[in-house]
C-alpha cells in the first residue's frame, strides 16, 4: 500500500505534465503537482487556447490575481500544491482568479492568517497570554489587544478561559499571534466567552461545512432550540442551550452531522420537535 502510494504521488513529478485547474475542481489532487489555468491574451497579442503553469509574480503581463488558500503553496512564480485532496475554487466577487484551496480531511490543525478560532488560555508571562489553538504550538495574544484594553484597564482573563479571536501573524517561521479585534479596534464578538456553555471538537471538514453559506444543518438546528454557538477553524465548537440536556443534544446532533444523509437529518430533526 505503501509502495504503491508513493508510486502514484509520484507520477505528476516525474511527468512533468502539470494538470488544468478547472478540469481537476472537485477532484483529488496530490502532493507536488503544478497546476495551470487558462492562458490569458497577453500584451504583445499571442493569446491562444493552450494553457500555462499559473504565473504569481507576473508583473503588468498578469491580469488575474489568484488567491492561494490552504494546501496550496508559492514556489517562486509556481503554485505547488502540498496536500492531498480536493482543489476547491471560490469566484472573485469583483473581477480576478478568485480563490483556490485544497479541502483536506487532516487532524492536526495548521493556523492560517485571519482564521477565527477558539483558544483556550494556559499560561500568562507578563503582557502576554499563551493561547492553545490546537496547533503545534500555541499562540500569543497581547492583553492590549482587546477592546479598550489600556494599561491600566486590563482585560479579566485566566487560565483556563476559552478565547474567540483571529490570527493576524500565521506562518511556519513565527509563532502564530491572535487578537480580540477588528482592524477598526471593535471586539465584533470576539474575546472572552462565557463560562457555561460546552466546548467540543469536530473534524476540520464539518467545521468548513458547517460554515458554508448553502448549509441547511445550523436553520436546521436553530428551530429546535434557542441557542448560542460560535465555531472555530480549529474543529472547536461551544455551543450554549437554555438546559444541560439541550445543549448536549445540540453537541450530540452537531458531531453526528457529517456523516448523516440530509433525510437522516430530517428524520432526526422531526423526531426531536415531536418530542
């Protein structure tokens, strides 16, 4: 198995063939393939229909901006792909090559620039608070960085409280930074949250698809019982409902979603409001 996953990993290097973007959306892509997109008419007129390896430094020759989400990375003026599965593309709202991502089923979380996630503070040395994220090592989070937090008004946090932030530093070469505010300085339903309430952890493909704009499963949800949840792109879901049994069917029903058909959710769902 091993042998032959290697062997198939390796194909797309020692080919040298790199495949089309839009022919493979939706389709697993491996580790080390280049991907192109449709050449665009450049400036000197020798547009054509073949197609090029996705140029990112371009200068005035490119007219698409594309960006690289997760699984995706930079290499030079080449897009390499790093993980294995699913390439996603998202349309620009306003002109460009929009977004391209790889959708993975990895365990382990990876902290990405401007991801909002839920932390769980362990320790305080001076003006700093260690945050763990879920990922290989945690993050810090400045005791300034909440709203109207100053010197002498502090924010009232200890170990062990559960933070909802963003990161704004996030690479492989620097210890991940989160911040409890906006880039106007407004918390925007970020900071400390409460303490009742249950935190739990899901797979990192339920949270996307929990977070998608055409997921019925939360409308779902919310017709049963008034509730408050916040998600986290680190599989960290707190959910709060009026009674200890509410809220642990709402876990209960959250985490079982992602392999549930949608009239198996419907089953449940109108056993749970006859009852």
């Amino acid at each position: 198995m091993a042998q032959a996953a290697a062997a198939a990993a390796a194909v797309p290097l020692a080919g040298g063939r790199a495949r089309a973007a839009r022919a493979v959306l939706d389709q697993v892509v491996l580790p080390g393939e280049e991907l192109l997109l449709p050449e665009q008419e450049d400036a000197e007129g020798l547009g054509g229909a073949g197609e090029r390896p996705l140029r990112l430094n371009a200068g005035v020759r490119s007219r698409v901006r594309v960006v690289c989400g997760p699984g995706l990375r930079r290499c030079g003026d080449r897009l390499l792909v790093t993980k294995c599965g699913r390439l996603r593309h998202k349309e620009p709202g306003g002109g460009g090559g929009g977004v391209y991502w790889v959708d993975s089923q990895q365990k382990r979380y990876v902290p990405v620039k401007g991801d909002h996630v839920i932390g769980i503070v362990t320790a305080k040395s001076g003006d700093i608070f260690k945050v763990d994220v879920g990922g290989s090592e945690p993050a810090s989070l400045s005791y300034l960085a909440f709203e109207g937090a100053t010197k002498r008004n502090r924010p009232n946090v200890q170990v062990g409280d559960l933070i909802y932030g963003q990161f704004v530093v996030a690479n492989k070469d620097m210890e991940p930074e989160m911040v409890c505010i906006d880039s106007c300085g407004r918390a925007n339903g970020m900071g400390v949250i409460g303490q009742d309430g249950l935190l739990f952890k899901v797979t990192l493909g339920l949270i996307r698809k929990l977070l998608a704009p055409d997921c019925e499963i939360l409308q779902e949800v919310g017709k049963l019982y008034p509730l408050e949840i916040v998600f986290g792109m680190n599989g960290r879901i707190w959910v709060k409902a009026k009674t200890i049994q509410q809220t642990l069917i709402l876990a209960n029903i959250l985490e079982a979603c992602e392999h549930m058909t949608a009239d198996q959710r419907k089953q449940i769902f109108s056993r749970l409001a006859e009852s």
